[in-house]
C-alpha cells in the first residue's frame, strides 16, 4: 500500500515537472481562465457584476456562492451559452464570443441534470460525444475503454442508460466530459442528490484523472469536503467575488476558533460570558457558540469565571462552511438543502410528466 | 478500486493533444450520427412502431369498411373506398410519424440530451439536417410497413409503382419532419404537443385529400386543400398506386406528378432552411 502510494506520489510529481518544463519552452503559461470585469445583465437585474479572476492550468477551482449569487450565469457565460453585457473571458486560451466554435470543443462539460440518451448504451453515448466533438474512431477506441474501466463501467458499456442507477449516469457523464481531452472540465454540481459512498467514488476518479490528464477542473459545490479539495476557492455574492484565495488560507481569514459550551444554563452563561469578556455568544442547539481568538487559551479562563455548571466543551478551527457564513451570510449547506429541494421538485415534476 | 483499474490505463496527458478530425468532416458524422440515433431508438421502441401502425389500420379497415357502402364507387374511377383510402393511409402515417419524429426534439429538450449537441462545437444546421433525415427514414419505414396490407384490399402494386411510391414518401417525409422542426423548435414543453396535434397535424391530414376525394368539394375547402402542401404528395402517392385516379387540379388543369415533386422538394427546402434558422437562435 505504501509502495504504491509513494509510486503515485512520485508519478505525479514527474507528469507535473515535465509539463511545467514543456510549458516554458513554449512560453509563459496562459491561464486556463481568464475573466476580466465580466458582467450580465437581464434587463435591470445585474447577475453578474465586474468579477475578475483567473485559474490556473492544472488547478482544481472551486466556484461558491449561495442560489442567485451568479454562478450559474457566470459559467454559462465560460461555457459559451450565454454572451456577456460587458467584459471579456478567455476560456482555454480562447475567447468565448469571438471564438466560441473553438472553446467549445476544448472544454467539457458535466450538468446537473444529465443529458445521456437514456436508449442509447453507455458507449453509444460515448461514440456519439465523440462525434460531435471531433474525435477520430481510432482514438476513441484507445481512451473510451480505459475511461469506462475508471469509472467502473466497462462491464455495463453495452447495457442501455435507462438502466442505470443515478451514480452510474453520473459517472459516464464524468467519463463523457473528459472522452474529447478538454483542457477545462466544468463541473457543475456533479455530485448532487447522490449517496456518500457514491460521491467518494466519483471523487477518487476526478483525483486520478486530475493527475493523469492534468485537466483544469472548475467546480460549483454545496458540499463542504468538495470545497476543501479545491486548490482554490472563489465565494461569489451578489454577483460579485466576495473572496478568493486557498481553503487554508480563507480559513485564516475567518480569524477566531468556534468554542462551544453546553452548560446547565446556556442563557445564563451567555449574560456571563458577555459581561467578562464582553463578547456575544449565540445560543444554539448543540450549546453556547462563542467566536474567540485563540480558542485553547479562552477557555480555561471563560471556565474561571463560569458559575453555571459546564457539561461539554468544544473548541475547533473555523470550517469552510464558517468561511462562507463569514462572507455571504448563510452557511453552505443552508443553500445545499435549497438545491436539493430544487433538484427533488424537478424530478418530481419530470415523472409526473412522463 | 480507482487505483486498482488505474493500473494498466494508458491515456494520453495534456501535453499531447489529442487529434481531432476538421470541422467538415465532424459536422458530416454528426448528420449522419444523429440520423442513425432516431432509427436506433425506433429499433428499442417496438411498442412505436406497434402503436404508428395501429392507427391507420385502423382508419383503413374500420372507417372504410363503415363508409365503403355509403360511398359506393364514386370515389374515384373504379376503386372501392377502402381502396381509395389506402394511399391516403399510407401518407397520412407518414404525416403523423414525420411530425411525431421531429417533436421527439421537445422530448431531447426535456430530458437534457439536447442540451449535449447544442453545447458541442458543431453547426446547427448539421443537426436538423440529422434531424429530418433521420426523422423521415423513421416515418418512412411505418409507411412502408402499411404496404404489406395492399394484397388483402385489392391493391396490386408493380414494383415500378413500388419504387415511385417510396421516393414521394420520402420526399414527403423530409419535407413533413423539417416542417415539424420548425414547429418544434419554439416548444418548450410536451404539453404543447396535444396543440400541436389538435391544430396542425389533423387539419392536415383532413383538408390533404387522404380521407376523401377533393374533387366535388365546396369552392371555399377546395381553396384550402390546394394550400395545404400535404395534399400534393398525397394526390401524387394515390395517382402512383391507383392509375386512373382524378388528379388535382389547379384552375382547372391538371397538375403533372412531377409538379407535385418540384412542389413537395419546395416546401420541404423552404421548411428546412426555417427550421435551421430557428435553431440557431436558441439555446
């Protein structure tokens, strides 16, 4: 197991020298994305107001922002389904309204609804995918086998969609979107309203593929452990980019550790609390939330001048989710339980259709 | 188990690009592609085909055989009414399965697939022509299956007849899919499609001349036939396969089969050329 960890380990670091060592041979590396000042009205509504950004080839970017923030508008516009009002994005070294036809075919593209033929076989879809993008049958037949194997559907290839299970759609989508080599694959809530184990596997097929293929990956989340693998991360509000920088480092920016007590008296603690240390707490389910610097220190000197009985104590590290309260005012899941209500609703309407 | 089917892939990185064939040549595979996609779904929709058939046939043996004494023999020169229906039949499937393939657009629409060509660096117009090749092979193939009843009615059809029956089909579906792509490419949602058959699907088929003779028709209705572009194709499938029959005329005089050709290819082209237009501007 160790052998072969630092095998990958090692693996990876040689692809990653050799493409840094090609890159500059052929000159300054462009940015996979590249968005200056972007911004998309709808009649008098602005989605997206002057956000500018840039992600790095290789890099696992990951786009936040509560429902309405702009996310959805903002990658259909790098997708080159919607033009902007104002600004420019270069997508792949390409700009998405001058050149649309040429950053189409070199990224990919994984909805949140799916868009599988449902009577078309796993591999029909891959053919035809390949197809419209391009790709000569010699070259399918080299990478559709070895991407239906990592995704672990190389057994059911023949079998039709609609017999899939919603994780096996997923993961042929997965393996659609990187069948024509894009250079960005957009990844919009890829995981949405599957199961845990699923959404790991999945996972550990972005991961292989992210260092076998070196694909820029630009993620939209609801989901916190996704967002913690990002290399970075943008928070967009309000249409605009309210924070962008790495997880750890968007952590730091939150400045003070959550330490929670679960008293006898919250309340009282509470009046306690703020009446030493000046600070307030808020009262929550699971005990007294208190936002401090320096948890460990505070709290044997909150303890010293406690009167209530404590049951509990918990100190830790801000989360991401914490970083998003911090910036947008909701927590991730908050708008997580939105999506998923919205997603529930659609399929609803959908079968009631069919 | 990622790491277990790692072992043994072999996929190229970014730092050799993969090799892609030039524009021409992947808008021509997309046609084409999208063509054999309608008939692969036909194939794994059998109950399609059972049920495309079973309306005419029932038109067919049920109306004509209820209307074949009320008409007697004044349907046309000779032909008993279930005769005379039969070309009619045969077309007027072709209308509704020309029309029902190129909906099929609004069901791509709903369930996402669409979604999957519009947002692939190929043109539009690859994909309607797809589309309405497709589409009408598929309307041509349940035509064609209607055939098989033209013995038991006392239809004798020469293969000649055969032939330049199954070229106005085909003409005729081309020409009915590209005008169903046109009213598709606005529809948002499959509930429209009960308009769609109420308001555009029925008159047409009615006012084609496929149910009953247009000949001794009020003036106002006989205006209306000559406009719908359904009735040419129709009058030049039954003049095919009953020789003898009246023929549509305008101001009088007869209209040459090879008319109703030049018309229906007119129509279908004029539609197609809409059709790609309309596509182009969605999403």
């Amino acid at each position: 197991m160790i052998v072969r960890g630092s095998v990958m380990v090692l693996r990876q670091t040689l692809v990653r020298l050799r493409f840094l060592l090609w890159d500059q041979r052929v000159g300054n590396p462009e940015p996979a994305v590249e968005v200056d000042g972007l911004i998309r009205r709808f009649g008098s509504f602005t989605a997206v107001d002057g956000v500018s950004f840039a992600v790095e080839t290789g890099e696992l970017f990951g786009f936040l922002g509560p429902n309405g923030a702009g996310k959805t508008t903002t990658i259909s516009i790098l997708c080159t389904l919607l033009r902007p009002t104002a600004g420019t994005a270069r997508v792949a070294g390409c700009d998405v309204v001058k050149q649309q036809g040429l950053v189409r075919s070199r990224i990919g593209l994984v909805f949140q609804e799916t868009t599988l033929d449902d009577y078309l076989t796993g591999s029909e879809n891959l053919r035809f995918h390949a197809v419209l993008y391009g790709v000569p049958p010699r070259e399918v037949r080299d990478r559709a086998q070895p991407l239906l194997e990592m995704v672990g559907l190389a057994s059911r290839a023949d079998h039709q969609v609609r017999f899939y299970s919603g994780g096996m759609k997923r993961r042929l989508e997965i393996a659609r979107g990187l069948l024509h080599a894009p250079r960005v694959l957009f990844l919009d809530e890829p995981t949405i309203g599957l199961d845990p184990q699923t959404r790991v596997h999945i996972w550990e097929y972005v991961d292989t593929l992210r260092q076998r293929e070196l694909t820029t990956m630009f993620l939209t989340t609801h989901y916190m452990d996704e967002a913690e693998r990002c290399d970075r991360i943008a928070i967009i509000d309000g249409g605009k980019i309210v924070a962008i920088d790495t997880p750890a480092a968007l952590k730091a920016s939150v400045g003070t550790d959550i330490v929670t007590l679960l008293t006898n008296d919250d309340a009282a603690a509470r009046a306690q609390v703020r009446r030493v240390f000046g600070i307030d707490g808020d009262l929550t389910p699971e005990g007294l939330r208190l936002d401090v610097r320096d948890g460990e220190a505070f709290v044997p000197r909150v303890f010293e001048h406690l009167t209530v009985g404590v049951q509990n104590v918990n100190v830790r590290r801000p989360s991401l989710d914490d970083v998003f309260l911090k910036y947008t005012g909701r927590g991730i899941r908050d708008a997580d339980q939105d999506a998923v209500a919205q997603s529930k609703a659609r399929m609803g309407a959908m079968a009631r259709r069919g | 188990m990622a790491t277990e089917a790692l072992r043994g892939v072999q996929t190229p990185t970014t730092a050799e690009p993969l090799r892609r064939e030039g524009p021409l040549r992947r808008n021509l595979t997309t046609t084409w592609m999208v063509a054999v996609r309608e008939l692969i779904r036909l194939r794994r929709t059998p109950s399609r085909i059972i049920s495309g058939l079973a309306q005419p046939l029932l038109f067919l043996f049920v109306l004509g055989a209820g209307l074949k004494n009320v008409v007697g023999q004044n349907a046309g020169a000779g032909f008993d009414y279930i005769q005379f229906l039969f070309p009619g039949i045969v077309a007027m499937s072709i209308l509704t399965s020309g029309l029902m393939a190129a909906i099929s657009i609004v069901w791509d629409r709903e369930w996402g697939f669409l979604r999957e060509m519009l947002v692939a660096p190929v043109s539009r117009a690859s994909l309607v022509l797809g589309k309405a090749i497709g589409g009408g092979s598929v309307a041509v193939v349940q035509g064609v299956l209607l055939v098989v009843v033209a013995p038991i009615i006392g239809v004798d059809l020469s293969v000649g007849s055969f032939f330049a029956m199954l070229g106005f089909l085909l003409l005729m579906a081309f020409a009915l899919v590209s005008f169903g792509v046109v009213v598709a490419a606005r529809m948002q949602r499959l509930e429209s499609f009960q308009m769609v058959m109420a308001l555009v699907l029925q008159p047409m088929i009615f006012l084609s001349g496929a149910i009953f003779p247009v000949r001794r028709l009020p003036e106002w209705l006989g205006v209306i036939v000559r406009f719908n572009p359904a009735s040419y194709p129709v009058d030049a499938i039954r003049r095919i396969v009953l020789p003898g029959s009246p023929g549509l005329t305008i101001g009088g005089s007869l209209l040459p089969i090879w008319s109703e050709a030049l018309i229906t290819l007119g129509f279908g082209l004029a539609m197609l050329t809409l059709a790609v237009r309309l596509f182009s501007h969605t999403d």
